[in-house]
C-alpha cells in the first residue's frame, strides 16, 4: 500500500486546496501545496491538513495578496478581451509586446511570493515573506520567469474538470517545485527561502 502514498498526497493536497480556494485563499491553498510537493517525503501521509493548517495560519496575511492575484488574472482577461475586440494589426502587436512582459513579471513575482510563503515558517510576518520573495525573484530571476510557462503548461489539470478534482492544485504546484529545482550540473536541494517548521 506505500505506492499509494504519492497519489492519495496529490489528491488530499487538491481538495484541500479547492476548499481553500472558496474562501479567498488561493495564496496560502497554492502555498500549501507547494509546502507539501516541496517535502513529498515528509508530508505524503498528512498533504491535506498541511495545506489546511497554512490556510487557518497564513489566511488574514496572504489575504492582500490573494486579492491582488484575483485582480490581476482581471486585469489579463480584460485586456485580452481589448486586444482582440479593440485593436487591430500592428497596434495590436503593439499592445501584446508591451503588454505580456508586464503580465509575465507580475505572475513571477506571484510565484516568489508562492514560493516563500511556502518555505518560510507560519507564523512570518506579510512583511518578511515578501522580502524573501523579492530575494528569491532578484536572485533566480530565470526559474522565476519559467514558473509562469511551467503554471501554463500544467493548465488542463485545473482546466478540465474529471483532473481538476483529481490533481488540479497538486499537479501545477509539483510542476512549479520542479521549476525550482533546475540546477545546472550536479542535483543540489530545492531553492528554500528559510528553515521548514517541524
């Protein structure tokens, strides 16, 4: 019964997740499965209240910036609505190559923020998560950029509804884990911001 370990851990982080979800929190609900795919080993048997417990213990900090996500994937739709129904020819290509970089930055620094909440103790401070997500972002610039393609890539887990219920936070959070983890060379551990909690 150990093999099913793994896939009961990817299924308990996506409920736990879709429920954290509900109740604005999709920060500390991605979070959390980062928690858990970061440390698959450790948190395999205990995935969905790994994520719960960063949802009750993180909720009122990452509030802010789980509102600024919802806004921003807004601010995405509506200017792609634009684009398509507003423009046309080169200043539509205009638009997009000033607007895609933009859009692209403020997802990577999404996923910093992510990705130090993650690591990062509970009980840090909004203040201290953001800095070692502005850390994280200066000093892997390029794994930062790539997350976006890589939560992109990994779309028809939280797109299509059967794999949504399955895997639909779990998937993108291991694929994003895995971005992280590119090390040229030899295999060296995962990017951490600070000290796991016990």
């Amino acid at each position: 019964m150990r093999w099913l370990r793994v896939p009961a851990a990817f299924v308990a982080t996506t409920w736990a997740g879709l429920l954290a979800v509900v109740v604005l929190g999709l920060v500390p609900a991605t979070a959390g499965a980062q928690r858990v795919m970061t440390r698959l080993d450790d948190h395999a048997d205990e995935a969905g209240s790994v994520v719960l417990r960063q949802l009750r213990r993180t909720w009122w900090r990452d509030l802010p910036v789980s509102l600024g996500v919802l806004a921003h994937l807004a601010a995405v739709a509506a200017t792609v609505a634009l684009l398509v129904q507003g423009t046309e020819g080169a200043a539509r290509v205009f638009l997009v190559g000033l607007l895609v970089p933009v859009h692209w930055a403020a997802a990577a620094m999404t996923a910093c923020y992510v990705r130090a909440a993650a690591t990062l103790p509970l009980d840090a401070p909004r203040g201290e998560v953001l800095d070692a997500a502005i850390d994280l972002g200066l000093s892997h610039p390029l794994r930062a950029l790539l997350t976006v393609p890589a939560v992109l890539l990994a779309a028809p887990t939280y797109v299509l509804a059967p794999l949504t219920v399955a895997c639909g936070i779990a998937a993108p959070a291991w694929v994003v884990d895995q971005v992280w983890r590119l090390q040229p060379g030899a295999s060296r551990p995962a990017i951490q911001v600070g000290p796991h909690p016990a």
